[in-house]
C-alpha cells in the first residue's frame, strides 16, 4: 500500500513542480520511477487481498437442500393446530379376495359409489356419476339407449351403523321430482328405518340396503362378481376419499390425544374430517 502511495504521489509532483525550471525538470525525471511503483504497488495490492481471502475459512457448503433452509428460532412461537398431527404409521387391511358380508363396511365412500354404478352397469344401463363435489343430491346418472336423458338417478350412502331415515328419502324424492324422474334407486351400505322404507314404496323408489346389494352382487356370474369386487378394491380402498377435492385424505390425530380421524391433504385449504372406524 505504501508503494502505491508514493507511485501515486510522483505522478502527482510535477503539476507542483512545473512553476520551477529547476524543480520541473526534477520532476519529469521522476515519470520513470513514478509508473514503476505504482505497478508495483497495484500488484502488490492485489497480492495482499488474494492472501488475506485465502486465510479466511471457508463456509461448509450445505450436504443436501435441507441444509440450506434457515433455521426457525427456538424462541419463535409458531401456530401449532392441535387436528394436524400425522399418525407415525398407516396399516393396510388384508386383502379382499371374495365377496363377503364385511366387503361394504371396509371399503370408502368412492368405493362404494362405484361398485354400485358397476351394477347398474352389468345390468344394461348407461352410467354417468361425479366423483366429487356438489352432486345436487344425485350421485349416478342412468341412460338407456332407447331414451334420451337420463331415466333413473341414484343416491348412494356409504353410512355405518346408522340407518337411512325418512328425511334423506324425502330430499331425494324433491331430487327426481326437479328432474321431472318418476324412477329412482336409493342405494346404502346400512339399514333404513321402517318410516323410510314406507315412504319409499310408495313413492316409487326402489331402496337397497347392504344386505340387498350383497345379495344381488351374489345372483352375478362368478365373471361378474370377480369384476365387482375388482371396482370395490381397486387402489387404497379403505382410504376414504376427500368429498370437496376428490383426493385420498390422510390419517391425523390431535396433538392434544384423542381419536386418530381422517383428514383432507389440502388442509387448512380444505378442513374436512371424517371419522376413524376400529378395526
């Protein structure tokens, strides 16, 4: 540093110095030795900072991207919902091979909707179903070919130890009347009460609990039942299905304790919930 100091000051002498005859033919002498040191002093310079960052140690390049996020401070509060916490593991139910009478209650809600659009399919019809979302009260759609629009809507209600009652088949009969549908199928893995069976009859729609189902899936060509039976199993069947996003939820469980339940994986987009059945 000191070099190029004095390199610079004998480039800066001679506009001092020109005033002088004696002085200013000094100081054009001192052009020569001037640049001479101030290269020198610039290399030295340029010396000195490459061995002063060499001395400097080295960060420790990060070993994977994790490493590479910043970590939140421990004194940091940070929102922790008590229904978010994933279970450490989720075990499959043993495969289903035939057809029996515990088939309906393992398998989802999706599930089940597609095993009963599959029947109607074996039986000739035209099917049209929504996977999710709003479905309006109508959750498959028959055609048949010698008709235009649909002929018969069908409502299915993968419910558990809980019957069907006659308020749903209420609300129902209001869905084929909008339609102006004089024919419909109330399809449900479990029972109905006595109030909504009467009112079934006699306003024309045809009720199907599990029992029912099962035995019509039974009146099937062993072919038929095979393909049933693949449509119920058919990927993670036991995982129920997000009803407002169509995707597999996941299993949670309260930070707090409590009952493990089923969550959506869009969460907190989407918040719903269903319950957890026992093994």
């Amino acid at each position: 540093m000191t070099v190029l100091v004095i390199g610079i000051a004998l480039w800066v002498a001679p506009v001092f110095l020109n005033g002088n005859p004696i002085l200013g033919a000094l100081a054009k002498g001192l052009r020569i030795p001037a640049q001479l040191l101030t290269c020198i002093g610039a290399v030295l310079l340029v010396i000195y900072a490459l061995v002063r960052r060499a001395a400097e140690p080295e960060e420790e390049a990060p070993s994977s991207p994790r490493a590479t996020t910043p970590r939140r401070s421990r004194n940091a509060t940070e929102r922790k919902d008590p229904v978010m916490a994933p279970l450490p593991s989720e075990q499959q139910p043993p495969a289903l091979t035939s057809w029996n009478d515990d088939v309906l209650a393992v398998i989802e809600w999706r599930r089940f909707e597609a095993l009963v659009e599959a029947l109607f399919a074996q039986a000739g019809f035209e099917t049209r179903s929504q996977s999710h979302g709003a479905d309006g009260g109508v959750d498959i759609w028959l055609h048949s070919k010698n008709a235009e629009g649909p002929v018969a809507v069908v409502q299915c209600k993968h419910w558990q130890g809980k019957p069907v009652g006659v308020r749903e088949m209420r609300e129902f009969l209001g869905v084929m009347v909008s339609h102006g549908l004089q024919r419909g199928t109330y399809a449900t893995s479990s029972t109905y009460t006595s109030d909504a069976l009467a009112f079934a009859k006699a306003n024309g729609i045809n009720a199907q609990d599990g029992s029912a189902l099962l035995r019509m899936i039974r009146s099937r060509s062993p072919e038929q039942q095979a393909a049933l039976l693949a449509v119920a199993t058919e990927g993670e069947y036991w995982r129920p299905t997000c009803a407002s996003c169509g995707v597999k939820m996941v299993e949670r469980a309260p930070e707090n304790g409590g009952a493990a339940f089923w969550g959506c994986v869009n969460y907190p987009r989407c918040r719903a919930t269903l319950p957890m059945r026992n093994a």
